[in-house]
C-alpha cells in the first residue's frame, strides 16, 4: 500500500478516536454507567449501532436489530456456536418426499412472554403470507397446516433443503399475542430467554429476564441495550465503563483492546464476506474480461492486514468463507497481478490515448462509481474503498466513492446509475450458501443475468441430496471465479469485547447473533 495513504488513514483513526473522547466527557453525566449498577447488579449494558425499527414479522429486521431480536425471539430450528444444525422451538423434523414436504415436531410446555403457549398455530401464524420470509425468501411454500398442536406441514412446490431456512433470526416464532383485536401490532411477543420490557427511539432498549423460559433460565436480570452509531464513541464508552459489552469492534481497536488488562477480545470467522458487486448490465462492466480485471488488479491480503490490522480473512475471489457448507478447498482464486490486469483490458479495447492515466474506449475515460453504505459496516468500507480506488487507478480506472444512506443507494440500484457496490453478507444465514442467489436472475439484488448461472442456482436449492449439492455448489464457486459477477474481498471476523465485570460469554460464528447463555456479571 503507497505510504502516504497508510499515513493518511493513520491520521484519521486518530482524530476519529480524538473526537470520539470529546464526545463521550460531554456526555458522561448523562449515559448509565455499567460498573456503577452495584456490586450484585446482573444488569448487562451492550453497545450497538443501531435502534430496532421494527418488531413484527411483516418486515426484515436490519442492522443491530437482529442482537436484539434473538434474545426476545426464537427459530424453530438453531445453530450451535460453529454453525451446526441443531434443534430450537422444533424438537426433531424429516421430510416424507425428499424435501417437498417437510414435518416439524414442535417442543412441548413452552409459552410466549404473555402467558400463551407456543403451538402449532403460533408458527403457522408466524410464517403467514403476510410475513416477510414468505414474501421475499420462501415463496416457493405452498400452503402450512398444523396437523395437530405439535405438528406442522410445510408444502413446497419444489424440494428444498427447509430446515436451514428457518434459522434465521430475521423470521422467527411470534405469539398472537403481539396483535391486538384489530390485527395490529401492539408489542413484541416471543419464546427468548428475555422479554421485551421498554424502548426509547435512538436511545435504548431493556429487556427483563424471561423466568418461564423453557430453557436454562438467563443468569442476568436484564440486558440493556445502548444505541450509539459512532464505533469510536461506542469503544470509548465501553473503555469508560459505560458499557459492558461491544459487538462489532472496529478493526482498528482490536489490537490495542486486546492488550488492556481486563478486557476480553474475542474473534471469530463469521459467516459474512465483504464484496464489489458490479453492475454487469451497462459498461464497463458488461465485460467479463474489464470485471476479472479488476479481480485481478486488488491485492486482499493488503486489505486484510493493512486497513484492517489483520482482522478477517483474504477472500481473494472466494464467495464465502471455507467452513460454510459445500466450500471447494481446491477452488482456483485471484491473487494481485497488475500486467495480467493491464492485458485482460487491453484485450477488451481499453487504452489511454492521451497519456493522463486513465484508459479510454470509444472516446469515453474508464470511468465508474463505487456505492459505499453509511450504516452499519461504514467504517470498514469506506478504509477498503479507498484502497481499491487506489488499487484501480494503477490500472487506468478513474473510480469515484459515493458514501450515501441505504435509501439513495437502492434508488440508484433500482435505476441502473452506478457501477459497483461495496457490500456485506446478502442472503447469509448458517452455514448453507443461499448467498449465491444475489446473482440470480430474478433476484432483486442481482445485476447479472446469465441462464446457465441461473440453472445452477435453481438445481442446488432444489435438491436435498448432499452429494449433488456440493457438486452444484462447487460449480457455482467455479462459476463465480470466472465470470466475476462480484469479486469477494475479505471474508470477516466477528469480534466481541466484553469488559473486566463480564464472565462466561462464548462468541458464535453466526452473525448477526448474540448468545449469552452462561454470561453473569461480578462488578467490583
């Protein structure tokens, strides 16, 4: 990386840490410090980023919502800390036609946070046509019948793999109860380990020990959560004790937390991959060749250890992180190679005739947009598109970063008005790789339209033999590598801190997921 950038971005992590201390003194008085709840206090204070928009099961919950949502609510089928399947509200499943008809034997003497008991209606209400999930993910449901209180049928009009479907925190089981008599939304009613107790916008969220949970019964009396969408102000307030724990710790400050006396730093790969997805229906990225150019020209291990002090894994190409399911270890990725860069757009008719830098074509300057999120992975992306910007102009390619909210990215999305997105995760969840799905055809995400890809996307997900999806999916990898309808940056690590009073959290893979079973506190 050119040492004047290094010093740049040096810079500005220290005036970012520098405004973040001036913020966190003016605000001191006013912010409930964890260690001074006492000493016998099991009040839990997490950071996060952002609020909870939205409770009920008609729309997805984004950003930080999904921590707070799998403690108030629950999945009819779960993943243990290193992605395996395991039982949740359902107790056992099979399917009786190789995947098109699934049965879910549901867990007995569970009740929702108002008393009622969690049955059969409860899920087939759950995953009502009114439901984000059936709108958007599992279309292909027919029709869901509650055959008895502990029994539900899920009809597919094609063989799916649905257990790992279902574990997302995004749709879980909600209580009738959340309703009123009129069908609407009056509070979030789930089977958690914690209930729903208030919720101040932009602010906070408490949630109250669940003491009917048919599981091992939380140790903490409360968790609260603190909204603070700044990552710099929200390590000075855990540094300062005004939290207890943090859930995403930028990169840049895992290293010196991990070298604080009383602070525990843990990391693991999740199951989110950063990406440049391009948009291959106008030019340059039309091409194959322009798009494995700039695979080609983007060094990710520099990416990995020098924006992100070595946190997270060089993708290199690689769709998704190698513990997933069906991961080819032997799948052929990209490594930086300027000259193979330089010839694939040469081959493609790009040249700079003028002698400024940057290639031309047909009169037109090699030109493109760069789309850089302002939520949640802001700070990470807005480092890692400076380096490609960088990493694309010693090619010839004028990249211009537009750092916008999620509202004025999808309107240029919709519009076809921008050449490529940095982005993270999409259709993620578990081990199994739907993700490849964002390519497809018909996808709302998907700007690459390609009928082969497309049946090879529809015969993986449509199989349950697992034999014949690893030789899908290996394909698809293959596919990817080639044709570069995204090229894959960092695969990332989920880091968590949590603070000196802090005892028995474990980190998961999953993401976004926070377990804290076990966790209690002992405040000094």
């Amino acid at each position: 990386m050119d040492r004047n950038f290094k010093l740049i971005l040096l810079t500005c992590m220290l005036l970012a840490v520098i405004g973040a201390s001036a913020c966190i003194g003016g605000e001191k008085d006013e912010t409930a410090k964890g260690d001074s709840l006492g000493e016998n206090s099991q009040d839990l204070v997490v950071g996060i980023s952002s609020d909870v928009n939205n409770w009920y099961l008609d729309k997805f919950a984004d950003g930080d919502a999904r921590f707070v949502w799998s403690q108030v609510y629950e999945t009819l089928v779960r993943l243990d800390s290193n992605l395996n399947i395991t039982p949740g509200l359902a107790e056992s499943w099979e399917t009786t036609d190789n995947g098109t008809t699934w049965l879910f034997h549901l867990r007995k003497n569970v009740t929702f946070h108002d008393g009622t008991p969690f049955n059969a209606d409860s899920v087939v209400f759950s995953y009502s046509n009114k439901s984000y999930v059936r709108q958007a993910v599992l279309k292909p449901i027919k029709s869901i019948e509650a055959l008895d209180n502990y029994t539900v049928k899920f009809v597919l009009q094609k063989p799916m793999p649905l257990p790992f479907y279902l574990t997302h925190v995004a749709w879980p089981i909600m209580g009738l109860g959340c309703l009123d008599k009129a069908g609407n939304f009056v509070k979030p009613v789930g089977t958690g380990p914690f209930k729903f107790e208030s919720q101040t916008k932009d602010q906070e969220i408490m949630l109250t020990r669940n003491d009917a949970y048919w599981g091992n019964k939380s140790l903490l009396d409360k968790v609260i959560f603190k909204v603070i969408p700044d990552p710099s102000t929200q390590v000075m307030a855990f540094e300062n004790g005004e939290l207890d724990m943090i859930i995403k710790v930028p990169e840049y400050d895992v290293n010196r937390l991990e070298a604080k006396k009383g602070i525990q730093v843990q990391r693991k790969l999740s199951t989110f991959t950063d990406f440049l997805q391009f948009n291959c229906d106008k030019t340059p990225f039309n091409d194959t060749k322009v798009r494995q150019s700039v695979a080609y020209s983007i060094d990710t291990n520099a990416l990995v250890n020098d924006v992100l002090n070595g946190v997270g894994k060089p993708a290199e190409g690689r769709p998704y992180f190698p513990n997933m399911m069906y991961s080819d270890p032997d799948l052929k990725t990209y490594s930086q190679d300027l000259d193979k860069s330089k010839a694939l757009l040469k081959e493609a008719g790009w040249e700079d005739s003028n002698g400024d830098g940057i290639l031309e074509k047909d009169g037109s300057p090699l030109n493109c947009t760069l789309l850089v999120s302002k939520g949640a992975w802001a700070a990470r992306h807005t480092l890692m598109a400076q380096v490609v910007q960088e990493d694309l102009r010693k090619i010839g390619m004028n990249v211009e970063i537009q750092v916008l909210d999620e509202g004025a990215i999808s309107k240029l999305e919709g519009a076809g008005n921008f050449g490529m997105i940095l982005r993270t995760g999409y259709f993620v969840w578990g081990p199994y790789p739907k993700h490849f799905f964002i390519h497809y055809s018909k996808s709302p995400y998907s700007h690459y339209h390609n009928e082969t890809y497309d049946q090879l996307v529809d015969a993986a997900d449509s199989t349950i033999d697992s034999q014949k999806q690893k030789e899908l999916y290996y394909a698809l990898q293959a596919f990817v590598i080639k044709e570069v309808p995204a090229f894959y940056l960092v695969h990332e690590e989920k880091v968590v801190a949590t603070g000196p009073s802090v005892k028995g959290f474990v980190i998961t893979a999953e993401d976004p997921w926070l377990d804290l079973s076990g966790v209690y506190l002992e405040r000094k």
